[in-house]
C-alpha cells in the first residue's frame, strides 16, 4: 500500500466522519417536522439516489444475486431494520435537544463492537480492551446511579449500530448494493406513511422550493459519507481507519455544548471523560497491535 493510496484514503476517512458529524446541522433545518417524517423521506430519496449509484458504478448483478439468497434477504431485513430505528432515534435525539446523548452513543459503539466480537466471533479481548471496556461500563453507571434512568438513547444509538454492523459482517454483500436492498425492504413502509400519515410539510406540490431540495437532500446526507468511508476503507487498513471514527462524536459534542447550548452537569461530564478514557486506552492497545503486527510481517 504506497503512501499515494494512504493519503487519499485518510482524505476519504476525515470526508465521511466529518459529513457525520454536521449531519445534525442538516436534520435541524427540519426540526418542525416529525422524526418518523424526516426518516420517511430519508428512506424515499435515499433509494433513488442508492439506484442511481448501483446502475453507475455495475453493480446490478451483485444485487441480483443477492436477492436470489433467501438468507441474505433475511439478514438484510433485520440490518435494514436495525438501520431505520437507528436512523430515527438519531434524527429525533438532535430536534428534541440531545445531541450530547447522540454523541455519547457513538463514542461508546466502537467499545461496544469489541464486546459484540467477544461475545459472537469468540474475539479474545487484550488486557487493556478489558480495562477501556471495563471504563466504559463505570462512566455509563455513573450516569445511571446520578439521575436514576438508563441513558437509553446513548445505549439505544450504540446498540442498533453495533448490531447492524454484527449482521453486515455475516453476509457477504458489499456496502453500496447491501444498503440499497436494505433501503428498497423499507421503502414500501416509507411509501405507506407518506400516503397515510404524512403531515402538509410532505405535500411537494405545495411546499417552497428550499423546503422541497432540504427534504430531497435526505438521500446525499445518508450516501455521501457512506460512499467517503467505502473509499476509505478501500484504501486504508481497518486499524487505521478506527483512529478517524471519533471524529463524528467529537464534532457533535463541541455543536451540543458550544452552538445548541445543551446542559453538561457534572454527571454527564464525568460519563464523558471516563468513555474518553476507554477510548484512548482502546487507541493506544490498537496503534500497539498493529504496530507489533507490522513488526513481525517484517521479519518473516
């Protein structure tokens, strides 16, 4: 891999976490719209762009073949599923002003996607896994113990994540096709709500034309990065595209506490600096394994 393909591939990476991280910017343009009604044109335009980006790039066949396997129709389903309940808790936790659980979910997902291999793929957790897992766990109960509830949109982002991801890695369908079958499995329920439940603001016909673009931008905002991080991926090694995924969060902290003016107490806080903690423990064991990989590669 020359450095030419890694530098385009850190470009692609910072592209993609940070598209994620303003995306909240995006979804608050829309805040006078209901959750369930921005997801629904989510899913609607996102599958038109996903069409049209499937028959550019040849890859028809590959989701021909996949909708020919019963099984992986299956686990598109459930990944689908898990995906759109993902997608509306996210688009609901930034227009009702927690933005700061939303980050704090995704800071906690990539600790949890250690745990999920241990507990599924037998993964053996290294010693300072443990410990950052073992951080998080204790940033999460404080949090618990100090306002006597389950942060459950943090938990709730971070699981329907996790567990999308678990499902994506069982079958074997790459990224573009497997997201537009996903989508495709939810649009006849997004097509339902739009003629069935769907406020004024859905009614393009007599919306303004800023209003019209803002909801057909729903579609970009979700293949954009995802199209950013399939390039990055490409080109880096998974490792080292691990160090940008805390861009996102990051990005969402600062707009909840310095733009939106989200309140952090001194609960929450503490919550934060002990997941940050286990993430920079969670860096450190990782740049550690790669780099002791590397050096055994050399030597043989």
């Amino acid at each position: 891999m020359n450095d030419k393909t890694v530098k385009g591939g850190a470009i692609f990476a910072l592209a993609a976490y940070f598209m994620w991280g303003v995306a909240p910017l995006y979804f608050k343009l829309l805040k006078a719209m209901p959750a369930q009604e921005i997801l629904m044109h989510r899913i609607v335009w996102s599958a038109l762009v996903l069409v049209i980006l499937v028959l550019i790039s040849g890859k028809l066949e590959q989701v021909k073949s996949a909708v020919g396997n019963v099984k992986v129709m299956a686990i598109l389903l459930m990944s689908g599923l898990l995906l759109a309940v993902n997608w509306l808790i996210f688009i609901w936790a930034i227009n009702s002003d927690h933005l700061l659980d939303a980050s704090l979910g995704y800071y906690i997902n990539p600790l949890l996607n250690v745990f999920l291999g241990r507990l599924f793929f037998q993964e053996k957790l290294r010693r300072l896994q443990q410990v950052a897992v073992g951080l998080a766990f204790i940033g999460v109960s404080i949090l618990v113990l100090s306002y006597g509830q389950v942060p459950w949109i943090a938990l709730a982002l971070a699981l329907t994540f996790a567990f999308y991801g678990l499902l994506r890695k069982k079958v074997a369908v790459d990224s573009l096709p497997g997201l537009l079958l996903e989508t495709l499995m939810m649009l006849p329920f997004a097509v339902f709500y739009w003629i069935s439940f769907s406020s004024e603001l859905s009614n393009l016909t007599t919306n303004e034309l800023s209003l019209n673009i803002s909801l057909i931008c729903a579609g970009i905002v979700t293949t954009a990065p995802l199209l950013c991080f399939t390039a990055a991926a490409r080109r880096l090694r998974y490792s080292t595209l691990g160090f940008f995924q805390y861009l996102g969060p990051s990005i969402m902290f600062v707009m909840a506490v310095w733009l939106f003016h989200e309140p952090l107490d001194e609960a929450r806080l503490t919550t934060f600096i002990f997941v940050w903690l286990a993430l920079l423990l969670f860096s450190y064991d990782s740049y550690r394994a790669y780099r002791h990989g590397k050096r055994l590669a050399s030597l043989r």
